[in-house]
C-alpha cells in the first residue's frame, strides 16, 4: 500500500458543524508511504477516532477513506484482517495489552501471526527500552510508561507499510522518548514505511514532513 487518503471524511458527531478549521475533517488529506506524519489535536477533536477509521474499528462517517484507490468501505471481513496483519502497525493509545499475560507473552502472541521477527531482536529491544528485567513480569502489575513500550515493541513484530502511534509517549520520560522514537524510525527505514504519529501535546521529537492540526 503506497497511501491513504481521507476525502472529505466527517464524523457523524460532528455532522451539525458548518465551520471547519480542520487539516483532516471535511478536506482532502494524504499519507504517503515512506514518509513522517504529525497529527495534532486538543482533546474532544476526534484524535482517537481517526485511528479507528483508518484501523476499520469504526465506519461511523460520511466521505471516504481510501487505501491506494480502493474505497475502504468495501472491504470485507478477510480484507481488514489482512491490512492489520501486513500492511498496517497500530500502537493503541490505550494499549490494549493482555494484563494477565506477561510482557514477552503479549510480544510473542502478536509475532507469532507472521514469525516476523527473531527472538533475540525482541529481547534486545526490551533491553534498549530499559525493561529486560520485565520480560517475564505481567504485564497487570507493571506501570503504564512500562506497558507503553511494551505497546510499542509489540506494534514492531510485523510487517507493515505505515504504523499509526496514537500517543506513544504519554507516559515516557525524554530519554525512553527518544530510544522510543529511534527504533520504531529505524524498523520503519528498513521497511519504507510511512509513519503517522498523534499527540494532544507532548510528541515524539522528530522531524516531521508535514503536520496535521485535527
């Protein structure tokens, strides 16, 4: 998949506004492969929601969502499955972790889908993150910065033509930030893809090609 494009999409709660000051809602808005995007947003602005329409969680809008020049409203069951196996990454703002699983154990459900990645490249991403020492810990009993990278980690074993990070580093300090934000850019370098990364304030240091005010 080389892009996707938002055209003139709104969501249905929204659908009494007349006035838009929006780089996303009720305009034509393009992702492109290979490339860094920031979506901004105050909160209430449909952060969120425009995860879920990209991800196929929620149709709830009017206008379209294309991937490439395939209207995504017509996707089946088995096409979604796909996109989310393959060609898109999502790191869920709220995690969406397996509490009573340990951090490896919600690693390793996800790689195990495509065997994309080996072993020791996991554990060393572990180790780069600071949390070697929770590979075997639940993931129920760890702090939400922890579970953060174990999301991210988790969103890196397989392959993927654009990775969506909704609020990666809420709970992060500068330096985790960082090592976050190098590793998710170097795996998607290495694998072209594009990068759509959302915030409500803080964000990933990066140098964004174009930023998005939702």
């Amino acid at each position: 998949m080389e892009t996707i494009q938002l055209h003139s999409v709104i969501p249905q709660v929204f659908a009494q506004r007349t006035e838009w000051e929006s780089d996303i809602w009720n305009v034509d808005a393009t992702f492109e492969k290979g490339h860094l995007y920031l979506v901004e947003a105050e909160s209430g602005c449909g952060k969120s929601t425009f995860c879920s329409y990209i991800l196929g969680y929620r149709h709830d809008h009017s206008g379209t969502v294309f991937f490439d020049n395939d209207d995504t409203a017509k996707y089946s069951v088995k096409q979604w499955v796909e996109m989310r196996k393959n060609h898109i990454s999502h790191l869920f703002q709220e995690l969406r972790l397996f509490p009573e699983l340990t951090a490896l154990e919600n690693v390793q459900i996800k790689n195990k889908i495509t065997n994309f990645k080996s072993e020791s490249q996991i554990k060393e991403w572990f180790d780069m993150l600071g949390i070697a020492d929770k590979l075997n810990a639940k993931v129920g009993r760890m702090s939400f910065g922890q579970q953060q990278r174990v999301a991210m980690i988790r969103a890196l074993v397989q392959p993927f033509d654009f990775i969506l990070a909704d609020e990666p580093i809420s709970h992060l300090d500068d330096n985790n930030s960082r090592i976050m934000a190098d590793i998710m850019m170097k795996e998607a370098h290495e694998q072209g893809a594009g990068v759509i990364v959302t915030s409500i304030g803080k964000h990933m240091d990066l140098k964004y090609e174009k930023v998005f005010k939702l």
